[in-house]
C-alpha cells in the first residue's frame, strides 16, 4: 500500500475534518485530533448537548452504567468516583457519566473544535472532486446544507436509533385506538414528567388504582426503567421473552478481577496469542476450567439475588455464549432484581408483547394474557445509525466489518471508486466492548494514524483485508451460534465483549506501539489492574515514530 504524497502530508492538518456524533466515540476522536494538530475540526450532532447515550437529555438519576468507576473514562481527565460508590460496588451513574463527558468537552474541545449542535446528517456522499459531502439538516428549523469536508469519521453509533417492532409502534397503537401513551426507552428522560403525571404513586404495594407501566423487554434498559418507575412507588409490569444476563455479587468484585485481565483471558479471541489462553481454550483441562467458571460466575449470580428456580429471569443467555452480560455490581435494595423479589416490580414472563388489544386500554401477550396500560415504554433495542446514512451507497459489506480496522478496510475498499492511497473515512464506536473508554481512546489514534499516513500494520491489498474481515466474521458466527438472529451490523464483525484488552492490544499493535501495558511478572500478569494512565502517551509515541519514519 502507498502512503499518501507528501504534498498532501503537509497540508493534512488543515484539512476540514467531519466528525459526525457527539457521543463517546465522537467526542475523544475530536480530541485526539486537536492533540495531533488538526486545526480544522468539525463535529455534528442532533442533540442540545455532547454524550450521545450519556446525554443530558438521556441520563436520569437512578440510571447506572454497567461500569465501575476508573473504568469508563479517558486518559486526560480523572472521573470523581460516584457518592454511593460503597454501596453499589463503585458502580458509575448515568448522571455521573454524563457530567464527566460534559466536563471533558469543556475543558479540552470548546472553542477550539468546532461544535454543531441539533443537526441531523441525512446523507453522506463521496464526491471525486470535492470530498466528502454531508448532507444535514437542522432538527428544530429543518433547513437543509450541505457540508464539505475532505476526510470524515463516521461517529453516529453503533446503537443509537431505537428499534421498535412494527406490532408495538405509535402507529400500530393508533389504529387499536389505544389510549394510552407509547415511548421508546431512548425517550424516557424526556417524558419522564408525562408518565409520572399518567401513573401516580401508589397508596399501597398491591394499590392498582393509580394505573400502570408496561415496560417491554428484557435488557438493562427495560430493568434499569423498571427499578426507577418502582422505586418512585409506580406500579410497574414488565414483559419478556428472555431476560439479559447479569453478573452479581453480594460484595463487589475485586479490582484484580474485576479490572484485570483474566475474564478477558477466559474468554477465546480470534488470535490466541498467550500460552494461557491457549491452555484455556484447547486444552481438555483447559476448557473445562474454563467451562466451570463461567458457569460457576453465572449460579453465583443467580443466588446472589436468592432468585428462585422458577423465575424467569433465569431464562438468560449464557455469559460464556451470550453477546453482552449486564454487571449489576453489589446486591443493593434498589436494585431490580431485589424490587423484583420484593414484589415491587411484577413480571409477565416468559411472554411476548404481540399487540395492542382491541379494549384500547392494553397488550395482548403471547401467553394468552392481557396487561391493561397507561404507559407503555418500549425498551425494544437499538439500531445502529450507519445504513441510513449510506443510503446504499456503502452496500451491505460496511455491516460485515465492524470493527474500526475492518470498517476502515473494508469500506476503503468499497466505496467506488476510491484511489487506495486515500485516507479518508473511518468508522468509530464500532468497536463494541466492555470497556469502552480505553478502546475508544486506543480507537481514535489508530484513525489519526491511518489518516496521517503513519507507519502502521495494515492489510498490504484490498482482497486481503476483504479476506481478514470475512476470516473475522466466520469466527464471530462460530462463537456466537445462538446470537445470530440479532447479531446485525452494530455486532458484526468484532465482538470484543470481555475481550476488550485483546482488541485494544492488536489496534496498538497496528500502530507499533507496546502493547499488554499493564505489565506484571509471569505470574501476575493476569491480575494487574488495567489503568487508563498506560495510553496516556499514545499521542506522543506515535509522533516519534511518525517523526522516525519522515526521516528515514
Ligand atoms: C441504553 C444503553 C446502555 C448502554 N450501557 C452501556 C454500559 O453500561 N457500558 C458500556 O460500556 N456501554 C454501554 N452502552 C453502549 C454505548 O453505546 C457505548 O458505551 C457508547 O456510549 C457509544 O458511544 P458512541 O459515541 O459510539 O455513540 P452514541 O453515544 O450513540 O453517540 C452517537 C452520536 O451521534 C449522533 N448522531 C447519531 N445519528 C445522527 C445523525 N443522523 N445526525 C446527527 N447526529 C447523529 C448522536 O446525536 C450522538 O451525538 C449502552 C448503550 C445503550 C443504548
Ligand atoms: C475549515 O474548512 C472549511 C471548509 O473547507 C473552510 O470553509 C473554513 O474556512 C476552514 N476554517 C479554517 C479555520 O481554516
Ligand atoms: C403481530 O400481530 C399479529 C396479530 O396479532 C400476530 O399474529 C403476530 O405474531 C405479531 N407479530 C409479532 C412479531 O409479534
Ligand atoms: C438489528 O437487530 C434488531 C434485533 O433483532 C432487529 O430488529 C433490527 O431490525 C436489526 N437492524 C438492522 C438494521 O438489521
């Protein structure tokens, strides 16, 4: 592969930079940039504020992530540790992400990167001659422009938009003349005062007077809503076919596990590259040590909330082959599941939501039942952004490869007729792990160094990266059998769910820089506690080697 032309090279950094999306993903892209010297940067969203997910137009007090605090954030910026952190096994809050993310942006972007806010991008195309052309429109003026930027980074999110089953949708709820109201759980935040003013606080536990929300679902979304309308004293019902596996304990795990690497270990990788998880994962004695341990974390877990034997919130995926586990940290009373057990919360499970009953007053269930419903809160899933906006233009392929590298090769590849030697889109936030402030971070300077044209480990063809991208996705369908019906293009290609250190250690690699930086001997290294402090420098080692290879 050619690197770009040094004229171009010399001129790169005041090129206008599209950063499309404000969330976690956009927001550390933006800074790596600035930090690299790009003048010129500008970033797009449709929402008031910064945050995507964790937007103050999202967050609501009670919402808990599934991080613990020093997990989720950047290398710059320390994130005070939450109040109840004690109580909760250090759990962050939405509230506190939020603030975080918001204090990040202050710092270090406002004002020197440029910030539009409350426009949405329609359309994305690549002209020969003017690059990269970004349709949008204001949400509230809905005046369209159109943009130019000669390199951009596809920011929007891997689960942004809301999914929502036709059967279930306002429209569908219309024409039943349902009367109550019908929310996606994206929109929970905001309608909050609309449904507390529908439902009001009961007199009583079993006090059914003063209506009813039906969440649907059985994701943290629906859980984390349902704990909350609960522990306000709203009479909740929440239906579910199968519910999402959790992690739970009755004291909160260790840091040198909880914060190592030895889950990550116990999970298989596309490349094994240790002599421990290779004993883990092809040794008999290895499989099952692997084997009992996930299933032990999983009964653990179970019995760390006393569910009972019957319950069907023990009809989960298993951790081992599941896409995603829910932490829910250290057994608290305001908890879920403990609102659950206490009868606080009542489930209509295991049942589908199959449609607006014609009483306009409820939801028929698969089980025959019907729940009558003031509100109803579709915590039906997401979607990503990325077709949309394509419209087609990047074809099906940009959904088999999701991970930076893969979506960065693959569409590099793709998009006709792209001279190879162009730098000039990537995707970020398409990593979907566990620990998404490292990756993102380790993310971002991997696209600054591919667009700057930087020495790195890149695929020397396009059919070569077609074929890597292909070997991935095999590898994802093998290890997630069962996940295929809604593994989309949000989860396609990489999956790097306990993995993370893995993926993060190969994007470093790509751009040969050390990796494994928690270091430890041959006996702890599995335990070393990952901190953000070990990619603090990434900037400043990869321009000593740009530096090297100019002059060489
Ligand atoms: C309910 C929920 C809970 C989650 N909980 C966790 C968790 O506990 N831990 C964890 O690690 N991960 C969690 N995730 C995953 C989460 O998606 C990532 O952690 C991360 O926040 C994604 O960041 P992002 O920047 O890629 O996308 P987002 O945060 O979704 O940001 C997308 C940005 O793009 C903008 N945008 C999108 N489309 C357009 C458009 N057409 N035009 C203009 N702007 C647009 C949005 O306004 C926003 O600024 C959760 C996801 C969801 C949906
Ligand atoms: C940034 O790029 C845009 C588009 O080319 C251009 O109009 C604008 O003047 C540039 N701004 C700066 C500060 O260079
Ligand atoms: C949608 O509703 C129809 C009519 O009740 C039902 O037969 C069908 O199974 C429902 N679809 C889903 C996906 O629930
Ligand atoms: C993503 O997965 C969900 C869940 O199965 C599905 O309903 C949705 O249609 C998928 N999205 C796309 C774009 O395929």
């Amino acid at each position: 592969m050619s690197t770009p032309s040094s004229t171009t090279m010399s001129n790169i950094y005041s090129e206008p930079i599209g950063i499309l999306g404000a969330g976690v993903a956009g927001i550390i892209n933006t800074y790596v940039f600035l930090q690299d010297g790009f003048t010129n940067v500008t970033v797009i969203t449709r929402d008031r504020s910064v945050g995507g997910i964790w937007s103050r137009d999202r967050v609501y007090p009670g919402l808990r992530i599934n991080n613990v605090h020093g997990e989720y954030r950047f290398s710059p910026l320390d994130m005070p540790p939450p109040d109840d952190s004690v109580e909760t096994g250090g759990h962050i809050t939405g509230m506190g992400m939020c603030d975080y993310i918001e204090t990040f942006y202050e710092k270090f972007l406002q004002g020197k990167a440029k910030f539009i806010f409350e426009t949405e991008v329609l359309n994305v195309r690549r002209d020969e001659t003017k690059g990269w052309e970004v349709k949008v429109e204001g949400v509230c003026s809905k005046e369209p422009r159109v943009l130019t930027f000669s390199r951009i980074i596809l920011a929007t999110g891997g689960c942004s938009n809301p999914n929502i089953p036709a059967n279930l949708s306002t429209e569908a709820a219309q024409n039943a003349q349902f009367k109550g109201l019908v929310i996606h759980s994206s929109q929970f935040r905001s309608r909050l005062d609309d449904i507390f003013e529908l439902v009001k606080q009961k007199m009583s536990d079993d006090d059914k007077t003063k209506g009813t929300v039906v969440v649907v679902g059985g994701g943290k979304s629906a859980m984390d809503i349902c704990a909350k309308l609960a522990n306000e004293g709203r009479r909740v019902v929440n239906v579910f076919e199968t519910a999402d596996v959790f992690l739970a304990a009755k004291s909160a795990l260790p840091d040198f596990i909880r914060k190592g690497r030895l889950l990550s270990l116990l999970s298989p990788h596309i490349v094994l590259r240790t002599r421990l998880e290779r004993f883990f994962h092809t040794t008999t004695l290895g499989s099952w040590i692997t084997k009992t341990f996930w299933k032990f974390l999983e009964a653990s877990s179970f019995d760390a909330f006393s569910l009972p034997k019957d319950s069907p919130l023990r009809n989960t995926p298993s951790i081992f082959w599941g896409i995603r586990t829910n932490d829910e940290g250290r057994v608290n009373s305001k908890n879920y599941y403990c609102l659950v057990n206490g009868g606080q919360i009542e489930l209509a499970a295991p049942a589908r939501a199959l449609r607006y009953s014609d009483d306009g007053k409820s939801l028929r269930l698969s089980n025959g039942q019907e729940v009558a419903a003031d509100v109803v809160i579709l915590a039906t899933g997401w979607k990503s952004s990325w077709t949309q906006i394509f419209d087609g233009t990047l074809p099906l392929l940009i959904w088999i490869s999701s991970s930076t590298i893969g979506t960065t090769r693959r569409s590099r590849t793709l998009l006709p007729p792209t001279p190879r030697t162009r730098r000039d889109f990537a995707i970020a936030g398409a990593i979907f792990t566990s620990n998404n402030g490292y990756t993102s971070e380790v993310a971002a300077h991997w696209i600054s160094s591919y667009f700057q044209g930087d020495p790195m480990r890149l695929p020397s063809s396009p059919e070569e990266a077609v074929a890597e991208v292909e070997l991935r996705s095999a590898w994802m369908r093998k290890r997630y059998p069962d996940m295929c019906s809604w593994v989309n293009e949000s989860y396609s290609c990489t999956l790097d769910f306990w993995t993370w250190p893995q993926a993060a250690d190969e994007l470093l690699e790509d751009m040969f820089l050390p990796s494994m930086r928690s270091g430890g001997n041959l006996f702890t290294w599995p335990f070393q506690v990952i901190d953000l402090k070990e990619i603090a420098t990434l900037g400043e080692e990869r321009r000593v080697l740009r530096e090297k290879a100019t002059a060489s």
